[in-house]
C-alpha cells in the first residue's frame, strides 16, 4: 500500500510539472515568420 500511495505521489508531482499558457514558438517575436498555426487539412 506504501509503494501504491508514493508511486501515485510521485506521478501527480511530475504531472504538475510543465509549461502553462499558450503555445509559443520558440526564438524572439522578430524572427518569428509564421506566427499563426497552419490550418488543418
């Protein structure tokens, strides 16, 4: 029963884990070319 409530600890603390907010791509704004998302086919 131990190990079940560490592994279930351990899981919801590395879930928290992470970046929140919209997705941005990477680099500075200027050098960013295709702000948008490509649409879906």
């Amino acid at each position: 029963m131990r190990v079940l409530v560490l592994s279930v600890m351990i899981a919801v603390s590395l879930a928290s884990c992470g970046k929140y907010g919209p997705p941005s791509p990477p680099g500075p704004a200027a050098d960013v070319h295709y702000p948008r998302t490509y649409p879906a086919p």
